[in-house]
C-alpha cells in the first residue's frame, strides 16, 4: 500500500528524552521518509540545532532538508521567561520532497504531504 | 543542554546591564534573499565608505559569515559602535536543483548547495557570540516561516535585542503590516535597503535598540 507513515510523539515521551535524542529520532525518520508530529514540540534552541544537525545530514541527493510546521512560542511571564524551561507547541516536521507548506498564519497551517514520484 | 550554559544564556542579559560593553556585536539574521548583504552593504557604505560583501539574485550568494568591526554609527548626537556580522541565510532545506533554475550548471550548483549548508550551520554558531540581532524580512514574503520563527524564538530565550527589518518596501507587494502583525512585540522598521528608503529612521531604531 501505497502512503506516507506519520509517527506521533506523545508530551510525555519528548519529556523522558534529552535534547540529542530527540534530535537523533527526528533525523533518522524523517530521513526515512517518515513524518513525525511532536506533542509539545521543540524549544527554540532545539529548533536551531535541529537545522544545524539537517546541514550536517543533507546529501544533496536523497535527503535536502526539512519542511517545519509549528506555531510561536507563546511568551510567558517576565519570571517564567527567567526560570521556566522553555515549551515548545504542536509540530510536524517531514521531509522537504514530502511535506510542503501551503499557507502559514499566527494560528493556522495548511500544509500537504506528497507521496513519491 | 547543559545547566551551565543555559544559565549563561538566561542570566547573560543581566551581567551585559552591568557590563556594557563599549561596541555591541550585531548579528544580521534572515532568510535566503531577504536583502542581508544589501542592508550590510548600505550601513557600511552610509557609516564607513566601503562594503561588506556581493549581493545577487540566487539564493545564498553570502555562504560564509562576514564580521565588520568598528562601525560608528551617529544619531542625534548619539554615536553607536558596531562589530556587524553579516550570516548566510538561514534554511530548513538546501535543494541544489533550486540553483539551475538561475543558470549554474550542475558541479558549480552542489558546490553551492554544500558551502550553503555549511554557512547556515555558521551562522547558528554565532548566536551565542552576539550582543544583538538585526533580522530581516522581505516585506513581500510571508513572515511566518520556520526561519524567522525559529531566530525570534532564540533571541527571546537568550535575551537578546531584536530589531526587525521589514526590508524591500519598494516592491508594490510590500506589506510591513503584516510582519508587524506577526511579530507584535518586537519593533520593525520598514526600509529598503536596496533603494535607501527610510534608512534614517533605521539608524535611530539602531541607536534607540542597541546603544
């Protein structure tokens, strides 16, 4: 059968994981192909080094990259901003020749998932 | 991450009040093609009589970050010292085929496609080294895009002074509005670099955020 596999993340498990292995899960399958959505998202700083490791993956050849659909952070408190760790939101990141985005609002995302050629 | 430096990057801000320095390091953060080099090249021109780099159509023509030290910068009576680094774009995906589309055949296209990943990952690398960023948007672009989410979100978690740049006003699709809309609570100034357009209130954004 022909398809995409969409992974679903729970909160609870992005929180048992550290940041490395996190990212490690979401190269490895978005380099398979797969499109992984993650309850609670990534920090910000996780979102920088998530496009760094991409850098470091990209082939040229099978693999260019990441297609990321997520909201803004919400802005906390002035001590929560301080002290609190930093919550990510809903995310679904996929490969770039399977997932595009179409329209990105504040609050709404329309994106589409491609099968292969 | 390590507890000490997210400590660093939290608390940072607190010691820079005490400790301030007498020339700021500002980043210049955006996209591919927001018109970075253009903006870098129109501060250096106006403040120094050079230039910092080649600006072009294709996509990721700046692929090694440029550092200008010892910019002054003087607004009424205010003056403003600079070390300005000027970043390759940033990009979620780097796609050589994008490339042949302006003419590069395909050797020269992978080899710019590779120097491109390398530059982004560059640039990620000097946000823990920077005293401010300047980001720039195309005015005629949807500012909702991963890049300029993911740059916003770093500044605020380290505390850093942002100052957006609604850039290439002059095109009649422009619409700043719609990045101050997207960015409520962080200033924007609309200019074009390209064309010197509101650069002078720009240059009082600069000293206002930054001195």
């Amino acid at each position: 059968m022909e398809g995409v596999q969409l992974n679903m993340v729970s909160r609870e498990r992005l929180d048992r994981m550290a940041s490395m292995e996190k990212l490690r899960m979401i190269i490895d399958e978005v380099k398979s192909g797969r499109i992984i959505v993650l309850e609670s998202g990534l920090s910000p700083e996780e979102e920088a080094k998530l496009i760094e490791m991409t850098m470091v993956e990209i082939d040229h050849e099978k693999f260019v990259g990441i297609e990321v659909e997520t909201y803004r952070q919400k802005t906390g408190s002035f001590l929560g901003r301080l002290f609190g760790k930093p919550k990510g939101r809903l995310t679904v990141i996929g490969p770039a020749n399977r997932l595009e985005t179409l329209h990105r609002q504040s609050d709404f995302i329309t994106a589409m998932v491609k099968f292969e050629d | 991450m390590g507890l000490i430096l997210r400590l660093k990057r939290r608390f940072g801000f607190i010691f820079k009040w005490f400790f301030k320095k007498d020339k700021m390091r500002i980043g210049i953060y955006g996209p591919p093609n927001a018109g970075k080099t253009t903006l870098a090249n129109r501060i250096l021109r106006d403040w120094t009589g050079d230039i910092m780099g080649s600006a072009s159509e294709v996509p990721h023509e700046t692929r090694r970050s440029r550092l200008r030290e010892g910019v002054r910068i003087e607004v009424d009576g205010k003056s403003l010292d600079l070390d300005i680094i000027d970043t390759p774009g940033l990009a979620t995906k780097i796609d050589f085929h994008e490339f042949l589309k302006y003419g590069l055949d395909e050797t020269e296209a992978k080899r710019r496609a590779k120097e491109a990943t390398e530059g982004v990952i560059e640039a990620i690398k000097w946000l823990d080294d920077l005293d401010g960023i300047l980001l720039v948007m195309d005015s005629a672009d949807d500012p909702f895009t991963q890049v300029n989410v993911t740059v916003v979100g770093n500044i605020e978690a380290r505390n850093l002074p942002l100052l957006i740049v609604a850039n290439k006003i002059d095109l009649p699709a422009a619409s700043p509005a719609r990045i101050k809309s997207a960015f409520p609570q962080h200033p924007v100034v609309p200019i074009s670099a390209l064309k010197g357009l509101n650069i002078d209130s720009l240059y009082k954004s600069l000293a206002d955020r930054f001195g």
